[in-house]
C-alpha cells in the first residue's frame, strides 16, 4: 500500500502534463492574434548569402499552407511564404502541424510572425515545478507558492511602473524588494523564526549598503564611461531602470549567501552555545569566504552567458573587442561588480546582526 501511495503523486503529475499538452494544442480560441496550423510545407528556393565580413548563410524560402484556428476567419486556409536563413537568429522554419502565430499586412497578405510555443513550455514548467512539490514536500509547495507570490509582484510593480506618470522605478523596486525577500524568507522558512529575521536584515544592510556606494563612486566619478543609453529598447530614464535591475541582481545574490552564511552561524551556536564572540567572527568569516568566490563567478558566467549571442554577432561584424565591450558588457559587468561588493559586505552585515540577536537573546534570558 504504501509503495502505491509514494507511486501516485508521479502518476498523477504525468497526466496533468499530458492533459495540458491536449489542452494547450487545443486553446487558440483564447488567443486574440490570428493563429493557423500548418498543413503542407514546400520549399521553394535555396540560395546563399555572404557580407563584406565573410558571413555566409544558407538561405531557403518555403510556401507554407496554413488552416486559421481562431478569429472570424477561422477555418480559412491560405498560404504564406516564410523565408529563413541557417543562423535561424531571426526567422524559423515551420515544418507540418506546427502551430505559428500570424499577422496581417493587408487584407489580402498574412505574414508569419513566430511559433506557438506554449504547448511545450508549459507543460515542461508544470512538470518541473511538481517534481520540485514531490520531491521536497511541504518545503517545496512554499517554495513554489514564494515563487508565484514574487511572480505576482513583479507583475505588479511593473504595472505600477506603466500607469504612474513619471514614476520611478528604482523606488517601487526597493519597495517590490523588501516585500518579495520577506515573503519569500518567511514562507520558506517561517515568520516567527528568529533565523529568518536575521537573514532579512542582513540581505536589506548589505544590498543598501552595495548600492549606497555605487551610488557614491557614480557621483564621484560624474558616471564617466556609462553609457546607460546603449540599454536596449529604453521606454524612460536610463539610470533608475539600470539601479532598479542592479538592485534585483544584488538583491538575490546577497540572499543566497546570507541564507548560508546564518544557517551556518546559528547551527554553530546551537551546538556550542558558549561560543565567543571572536570564534563567531571567524566562522563567519571563514563561511563567507568558501562562499564568496563561488558565487561571484557565478554571477560572471551567468552575464557571460547571457551576453554570448550579442557579443559574437558583434565581433563577426568587424567589430572590435573594445567597441563590443562597450555596446554590449560594460553595464553588465558593472552590475556583476556590484553585486560582487554586495557579497563581500553580506559577511560584515552578517556577522553583526547574529551578534546583536544573540546579545539580545541572553539580555532576555536574563532578565526572565
């Protein structure tokens, strides 16, 4: 019996993704924009292109038949022609019973605009996030549950952001940061957890504190070498979105280490209660330390990671290293250094709170 009961979470996660494949390959009526289902496929021309810079790419031009799935002209078959090249960067090629999103450029043109991806993503995220409830029991549900919370402020604090006339987002972001760390700490780990408060405290100093001086060393320097205009499709004022962004990055590595770093201090003094306060301060120290280096080339190789497609299209387009620094990393690697110092003052800020809940502690205990 109790073999069939650790089988039937797993049972019923593989169904509930495969219902929502059906589901999803069946939902286009939802959708506003036109979507079609591809029904025959002919390529019709192949061709190569090259540039002045040595780039060549195989070209190919399909004749796509399509059958409307949603709108007033549902059930309508036409045809559209897609082009695409072997970078695939920009246009894909569709293949039978895919399903693509379509736009009009003309009552008598349709163009194609991208694939209907939802059928497999969603699925795919379902199915992660129910191992993650599985796997981890109730600690997972809270976790998924902070998640969708975070997910919601997000949403809300952009929105805020929309509607509000000269807003600044910096500031509903400090606002979206405080709320979304205390939540999320809380509802992993508990309101009334003394740990937890410790941790929340510590991520507010260091994260305050990283951005504080980069604010310092902004004024100081008059913002030289910043270029917050090569920010992509910038909607408002550069700056407060470029904080806003540094503020979210320091925000969640500062509590990644600050999560350790205490649990690790707090275990310590519940085995050795009469720890001093120097031993306290060289384990925090030492744990900081183990931590630090891992994660600061964490962050690095995650903004590599991401600047990798820009970066090499740069570069194959006769440019130089200096100019792609410049247009595509520098603000990158200015947040990566923030976040970095965030890091490093995490084990002060740390170190600190532990001291000061720990002397209120005893202060309590005595006086009860």
């Amino acid at each position: 019996m109790g073999k069939y009961k650790r089988i039937l979470p797993w049972v019923i996660l593989v169904f509930i993704s495969l219902l929502s494949v059906i589901v999803l390959r069946h939902n286009a009526t939802m959708y506003n924009t036109p979507i079609g289902e591809v029904t025959h496929v002919q390529t019709s021309k192949t061709g190569r292109s090259s540039d002045q810079f040595g780039n060549n790419v195989k070209t190919t031009t399909q004749r796509v038949t399509v059958k409307l799935l949603n709108t007033t002209h549902k059930g309508q078959v036409l045809t559209i022609v897609n082009t695409y090249d072997s970078a695939m960067a920009i246009n894909q090629p569709v293949k039978p019973h895919n399903q693509i999103f379509l736009s009009r450029a003309d009552d008598a043109t349709w163009q194609f605009k991208t694939l209907k991806r939802d059928t497999v993503w969603v699925p795919v995220m379902i199915f992660v996030l129910g191992i993650l409830i599985i796997s981890m029991g109730r600690a997972g549900r809270l976790t998924v549950l902070s998640l969708g919370i975070n997910i919601l402020l997000f949403i809300v604090t952009v929105t805020l952001d929309l509607v509000t006339d000269n807003g600044n987002i910096f500031w509903l972001f400090i606002i979206f940061s405080v709320i979304a760390a205390a939540l999320t700490l809380g509802l992993v780990m508990g309101f009334k957890n003394r740990q937890m408060w410790v941790i929340f405290l510590t991520v507010l100093t260091a994260t305050a504190l990283a951005l504080l001086i980069s604010e310092i060393v902004f004024m100081v320097t008059k913002q030289n070498g910043l270029h917050f205009e090569l920010m992509s499709y910038i909607t408002q004022l550069p700056k407060p979105l470029f904080m806003a962004m540094t503020l979210v990055g320091v925000l969640g590595a500062v509590m990644d280490e600050a999560t350790d770093m205490i649990a690790t201090l707090f275990s310590v003094q519940k085995e050795r209660p009469d720890m001093t306060i120097r031993e306290i301060i060289a384990t925090g120290r030492h744990v900081g330390q183990e931590i630090f280096g891992a994660l600061s080339n964490t962050l690095f190789l995650i903004f590599m990671a991401e600047q990798i497609p820009m970066a090499i299209l740069y570069l194959r387009n006769g440019n130089n290293w200096g100019f792609t620094y410049m247009m595509n990393m520098s603000l990158g690697m200015i947040q990566t250094l923030i976040s970095a110092i965030g890091i490093v003052l995490t084990v002060p800020a740390g170190i600190i709170w532990v001291l000061i809940v720990r002397k209120w502690q005893r202060r309590k205990e005595a006086l009860s």
